[in-house]
C-alpha cells in the first residue's frame, strides 16, 4: 500500500484517524443462507426422483394403484399447495393490518388480549379447531380454508407487533423531526424496517398451514391427508409413506419458497 | 471574538428565533421540565444550549419543532409564531439532526438526503443536483458515496450525511442534538471544523444541545447554559463566560481548568501559518522535489485540482514516481482554520510529525501550522495574563 500520510520515517507507522467506513456491501449472504437457498430443493428433487422410481417399479394391488394413479397424486398435490397458499394470503391480509393497527396509539394497550387470544388459537389442537368449523360452517375447501387461516395468524401478527416495536424509535422520531407524517413514517420507516421479522412471520405461518393442510381431508377438503388417511383406514403401508413423503416434501418445498420470499422482500441496506 | 469573524464570509441565511416564556410540564409531575425559559438567539449564529442531564435542554429542543407541544408560551421565527402551521409543514422549513446521524438504514445516502426536498415536492432533477451538492460540502465525495447505504459508511461518515440531509431543504433554523455524541474523538474533532466551516459559508441559525462544555465553547457564539427546570444560568458569548461566570453553578460546570480552556478560545486562524512546497497532483517529479530543496523542505504537500490538500508525502518518496501522485483525500489528517490550538495540539501529537495542514472553505488549503508558532502563542498569552495582572 502506498503510503498516503505522513509516516514516521523510522518506523513506517501511518498515523491516521479510527473512522474508518467498514467494507460490507448494501446486502448481506451468508453461506448459511446460500445453503438454506440450495439445499432443500437439491433434496426435494432427490427424494421425489427415488419416489418416482419406486412408483414405477414396485407392484402394487389394486387398491394402491388407484390411490397412486400420477393424476390422482397430482390433483390432491395441487389441492394441498392450493390450500396452503390461499389460508396464508388470508392470513397475511388480515394479520399484518391488524399488527399494524396494534402499534398505532390507543390501539397499542389491546395488543396483549389480541396476542393472548392469538395464542389461544394456536394452543388449541389443530383437529379440533378442523372439527369445531366443520360442525359451524360445513366441509368443504372453505371451511378448511378458514381453520388454517385462523391456525396461521398468530405467527404472523406477533413478528408483526413486534417487528414494528423492535425498531430503533430514534429512526421513528427522526422521520417525525423531518416532517414526515405518521402514515408517511409507518409506510416509509417502519414497514421496510419491519419486513425481514415479518416475513419469517410468514415462513412460520406457511410451514405452520402447509403441515396442518394434511388434516383437511377429514372435512372433505382434499390435500395430500387422503393418501394417508386410506393407508391408514385400509391398512396399507406403502400409501401411509407415500402420503407421509409428499406432505414433507411440499413443507420443504413450501419453507423454501418462503426463505427465497424473505430474501427477495428485505430492503437494501439492511 | 467569535460572532465578528465568522461575519467574514457568507451572508446571513438563518432567521431569528425566540423564545418567549416557554414552558413544559408534563402530567403527573410535581415540577416543571422547563419552567420559564426566554431567550432571543439572533439569525446566523450557533447557540449552544449545555447543562447537566435532566436539565431540559433537550426538551427545550424538541419545542422548538413541536416534536414536544410547550404546556404554555410562544416560540417564534422571524418573527412568526410556529403554531400558525401544521406540525409536519413546520419541520420540513426546520432541519434536524441527530446524535450518530440516525439515517434510515434501508435507504441509500442520496434517498436519506432527499427526503425532506421530497417531501416539497422538488423535481427529481433539483434533487439529484442538491444531493451532490451537499455531500460535497460535507466532504464527501458524490460519486463513490451518494448510492451507498448507512452500513457501508463509518460513524463520521454517517453522521457528515446526517448534517446533510438536515441541511437538505435549506432550512434557516437548523436544531442539532448531541450531533456528534457518537464518534471517536478525532472524528468529532474534525467534524466539529467541518461544521464550522459549513456554517461560515451558510450563516444559518443553529440551535446544538450538547452536554460536552468544550464542545459548546468551540462551536457556539453564544453558550447558553442551563440549570434544572431550564432555568439560564448564564447566556453568552464563550469569552464572557469563561471571563466572569454568573455564579458558582457556572463556574463549576465550565470546570477549574478554565485558564487553560481560553486555548480552546483562541482559533488556528488568529497564527501566522507557514507556507512549505505544493504540488500539483499530475505535476513532473524533478522541478517539484528541486522547488522543494532550494526551499530547504523534506516534505510536499500535494493540492488536487480544487486546491485541497490530498497527500504529504516526505520528498524520498516524491522521488520514487515520475509524477506527484495523489490518495484518497479522506485518508490525510488535516485541521480547519476554525479548529482550537487545542485541536491543533491534539492533531499534531497523533500525527507524530509537529506540524498540520490548515484548510479553508470546502477544504481549500490555507499552510501549515507548526509547533513552535503554537507554544509561542501560548507564552504570549500567558505574558499577557501576567502583565494584566
């Protein structure tokens, strides 16, 4: 390096100032990340080409080949993704304005009934809250969709509420001090600043329902829990682990999808 | 002393701002935070408001954009009561910065410092023009800084940027908190002349809470020093207040050491500075290093196309390049005109090497200031205090 102040000439020690601007770039990959990013679907694609090697191969009666026709596997496939996808926009559109809401002003002293009442939700058993709608409003996909929904929301509300207090309130008072209106600095502090808690929010929602979906079968909602139910009513081995294979890869598939949303969502810089 | 020389450069782009028995108690206490405050800080002058923690000179602060409502009292500037406005309208005329920069992490420096022109609506042109603009003037160079983020920057850097984009909208009241609470010495140091400079150049009204009383003496005109319930204990010029203190509560928090601290009064601009060999970046070696013999030299100092001082380097290493070469001009330790022989002494010590580079406005290079011009000052003044005495 060639020497840019002045130097001690005996001993070469450049005399300078501690301020120095650290070397990171605006976004930050960790090999952790990059693992988590890659992993999971190498693994997915393996485990379903040994499934897809299995299915064609092995001998299967009757009963079996019904259930394990390629059609049949891909409709209850699709019906299961839908479920999951469409309980977690619900969630997201209902959990995030209200998390939201629950940081505002007055609103902020109800926050701990609505996270207790959240809670409440979650703790109860997932086949219970399935049943309770069911006897309510019926079976069907919307019935399920609901269940989830309400199964999903508190992961979601709570990194939302907390995400929001979790920033730094000098970034807040600096937005006000500027000038900024309220609903400037939540759309313009502190929703980016809030994003990355809130969407692991979402991968905890997305895991959460994508598992649970596995139960709308008993409601008459489709989803991969048929091929597990008949295995387990009709007392066949290989279509309880196909069945129990393809919730676990759809979850995977389903976590993956929400890491790659979290990384694409964070703000620059942060 | 202060309030004449900086009248040198720049005219007054500040506005008056008072005070007008302001106070503010907050519901449930016994005692006022701020009891009674008055006060007149006249356009184009830095005030700083010192005291112990808890005394209310935050608060008072915080009034003055309405980021605190006063329980009662008017505040005015130039003259025009800040209540006449919305709150949000009246910050944007007001810049504000805070201790450490407080930038939002997730935008890049150029969107910090737009913020408040965008807010008003300016066109993008007009922003984009005003965003280089100001991080020249807070020194730092537009194109390597302006779309970086907040991460990517050091503490001084951050907080140079913070000053920008309190400068942004070209407030006339501008209120600084603890701005440079959060950096290392040096940097606050260097900083401070920055601020200085700026402000020779702006003449803008600057309200700066700090709890560091050298700092308040080295930037402000005036001092206004508070006492709890921000009751003034005294408000004066720097001079007036380290030569007759109002009372004991002053005289304590000055501190005992206050024959000393006229050091930090007198400006390196107010000694004679001296004038070794420059060079041009780009300029040819030989006729530079023979310049710098027949001058009896042993270092050059090296001025960028804009005159500011850049590297210097010892005349060895001059002469192993064919043409003088130029670094980084963050990387050379330098000490504004405006800095304190306290500055100066301080600059000269970490730098190991008894002299310093003295520069002007935007960094132009002014000399060179050495060691002995500074203790013979200092035996002057003492002469002086000792005749007068």
């Amino acid at each position: 390096m060639p020497e840019t102040r002045p130097v001690d000439p005996d001993t070469d020690e450049i005399v300078g100032d501690d301020d120095v601007a650290p070397a990171t770039s605006a976004r930050v990959i960790t090999r952790e990340m990059v693992l988590m990013l890659v992993v999971p679907p190498v693994l997915v694609a393996i485990v379903f080409g040994i499934f897809v090697w299995w299915r064609q191969t092995a001998e299967l009666d009757s009963v079996e080949a019904q259930q394990l026709r390629w059609s049949e596997l891909r409709s209850l496939g699709w019906e299961h993704v839908q479920l999951t996808v469409v309980a977690a926009l619900i969630v997201v559109a209902i959990a995030v304005p209200l998390g939201i809401l629950l940081t505002r002003g007055k609103f902020r002293a109800a926050s701990p009934v609505v996270i207790g009442i959240a809670n409440a939700g979650q703790a109860a058993p997932s086949v219970g809250l399935i049943v309770l709608l069911f006897l309510w409003l019926d079976g069907g996909f919307w019935t399920a969709i609901w269940a989830l929904s309400l199964y999903g929301i508190l992961p979601v509300l709570r990194n939302t509420i907390v995400g929001i207090q979790g920033i730094d309130p000098t970034l807040v008072e600096a937005g006000r001090g500027l000038g900024m209106t309220s609903a400037m600095t939540l759309v313009k502090v502190e929703l980016p600043l809030a994003v990355p808690v809130i969407m692991s929010g979402v991968r905890t929602a997305l895991v959460l329902i994508a598992g649970t979906a596995s139960l709308a079968c008993f409601i008459d909602a489709g989803g991969l829990g048929e091929v597990l139910q008949t295995g387990i009513t009709l007392f066949r081995f290989s279509l309880m682990v196909t069945g129990a294979v393809l919730i676990a890869l759809i979850a995977l598939l389903i976590e993956w999808l929400g890491r790659v949303l979290e990384l694409a969502t964070r703000p620059k810089g942060i | 002393m202060t309030q004449t020389d900086q009248a040198a450069s720049g005219d007054i782009s500040g506005a008056e701002l008072r005070l007008e028995n302001v106070v503010k108690k907050y519901p449930g206490q016994k005692t006022p935070a701020v009891e009674s405050l008055s006060l007149t800080i006249p356009a184009g002058e830095i005030v700083a408001f010192v005291g112990p923690s808890g005394c209310g000179k935050t608060t008072s602060l915080k009034m003055i954009n309405r980021l605190i409502e006063p329980t009662s009292g008017t505040i005015l500037i130039d003259g025009e009561d800040i209540r006449k406005d919305s709150a949000t309208s009246l910050r944007r005329k007001i810049g504000y910065v805070i201790q450490g920069g407080s930038l939002f992490p997730h935008m890049s420096v150029a969107s910090n410092i737009a913020v408040v022109p965008k807010m008003l609506g300016w066109d993008g042109k007009r922003i984009t023009k005003r965003v280089d603009e100001l991080l020249d003037l807070v020194g730092l160079d537009p194109d390597r800084y302006r779309d970086r983020y907040p991460r990517e920057l050091s503490g001084g850097q951050q907080q140079r940027v913070g000053v920008a984009r309190g400068l942004a909208a070209d407030p006339p009241v501008i209120l600084m908190d603890e701005p440079f609470g959060a950096v290392d010495p040096i940097t606050r140091q260097r900083l401070q002349d920055e601020l200085i400079s700026i402000q020779r150049e702006l003449r803008k009204t600057i309200v700066c809470v700090t709890h560091d009383i050298d700092e308040a003496i080295k930037l402000g005109d005036r001092i206004l020093i508070l006492q709890e319930g921000a009751n003034i204990a005294q408000y004066d010029t720097p001079d007036a207040i380290l030569a007759a203190p109002a009372n004991d509560f002053v005289h304590d928090f000055v501190g005992a050491g206050s024959s000393l601290k006229q050091l930090s009064l007198a400006r390196v601009r107010s000694l004679e500075l001296i004038h070794p060999t420059t060079a041009k970046i780009g300029e040819d070696t030989g006729p530079a290093v023979r310049r710098a013999e027949q001058a009896g030299d042993d270092t050059i100092v090296v001025l960028d196309d804009r005159d500011r001082p850049v590297a210097w380097p010892w005349l060895r290493q001059v002469r192993s390049h064919g043409k003088v070469q130029g670094e980084p001009r963050e990387n050379l330790v330098t000490l504004d005109q405006a800095a304190t022989l306290n500055d100066a002494l301080d600059t000269m010590l970490t730098a190991a090497h008894s002299k310093v580079i003295v520069t002007g406005d935007r960094d132009k290079y002014l000399g060179v200031l050495d060691f002995e011009t500074v203790t013979e000052h200092m035996r002057k003044t003492e002469r002086e205090a000792q005749d007068h005495a």
